[in-house]
C-alpha cells in the first residue's frame, strides 16, 4: 500500500480526533466491586443534604417497620442483584441481618443483629470518599445486642434527571 504525504497526515488526524471524542467510563469501587452502576453516578457535591438527610431518616423509619419490601427500596439495585439474588439465593431474612450486622457475628456465628428485632439506630458520621461517594455509620441495637456499622451512599441520576441513592452494605 502507497500512502503518499497528505494522506498520512490526513490518516493521523483522524486518529487523533477519534481519540480525543472519546470519554472514558467513570469506575466505581465499592469494595472490590467492579459492576459499574447501570445509571450515571451524581456528582456527590451536588447531592444537596437535605435530600440526602430526607432518604436517611426515610431509611431509618422503614428499618424499624421490619418491613423488607419498604427496605429494599433504599438499597442500591446492583447491590440487591448480587447480595441477595445471586449470592444469598434470594434468603431475604439472612440478607438483612448480614447487611444490619455489617459482617458481625454471634457466637454461634450467625449475624449478630437480626433485622426484625431491631429497636434502634443512631445515625453517625456521614463522610465523602474520593469525591465520588459517601459513607455513612450507624449505630444499629436490638434489645440484646449492637452495632457499629458503616454502609456506602451511592448517588446516580434517575430518568428523571433526580438523584437517587441506594445503600451498599458489606460484601461477601
């Protein structure tokens, strides 16, 4: 093949141009969690607190109805596809009381918190991370026992163009 000048250099510029119209994929890093989430991550710093306040307290409000359908709404769905659908087979009660342990266990060594029987959390320190996402610590307690937990916020823009957030426990 014979290229002459011109098409060289026309060759190169649109190898340069293809190169720089590409955008690399944001990665996220849940503890050594390489699924990428299905919607664009939010920038965290436009997350407004009192939202992110708002979907807490909602949180802590669906936990002591013990009602895991109300629950899972506040947990992020790749999160769920993995814990509980593939990994658990879909044990829901064993899901929850990992995830409100937060990898504790009894003596007997089952988690150390069950999730119906949870009577209080006090909400802790919320922390930005690498500017990408935030923690949240908890202090979780039945009438038998506590724990001190901390979960991953993850932010991603809806259809709708609204931040929506999903908690992230533990990962097995």
């Amino acid at each position: 093949m014979n290229l002459n000048h011109s098409n060289t250099k026309f060759f190169f510029l649109l190898i340069a141009f293809a190169v720089l119209s590409c955008k690399a994929k944001p990665k996220t890093n849940v503890e050594n969690d390489t699924k990428a989430l299905q919607t664009p991550t939010a920038p965290v710093s436009n997350v407004s607190g009192v939202d992110l306040n708002k979907f807490l307290a909602n949180f802590e409000t669906a936990t002591l109805s013990h009602d895991p359908v109300q629950i899972k709404q506040f947990l992020n769905e790749d999160y769920i596809s993995e814990q509980h659908d593939k990994f658990l087979k879909k044990n829901t009660t064993l899901f929850f009381d990992e995830f409100y342990s937060g990898g504790e266990v009894n003596a007997s060594g089952h988690p150390k918190i069950e999730y119906t029987k949870i009577t209080s959390m006090e909400k802790g320190k919320t922390s930005l991370v690498s500017g990408k996402f935030l923690t949240v610590s908890y202090k979780v307690s039945t009438s038998t026992a506590s724990v001190n937990v901390v979960w991953t916020i993850m932010s991603a823009l809806g259809k709708d163009s609204k931040v929506k957030y999903g908690l992230y426990g533990k990962i097995n």
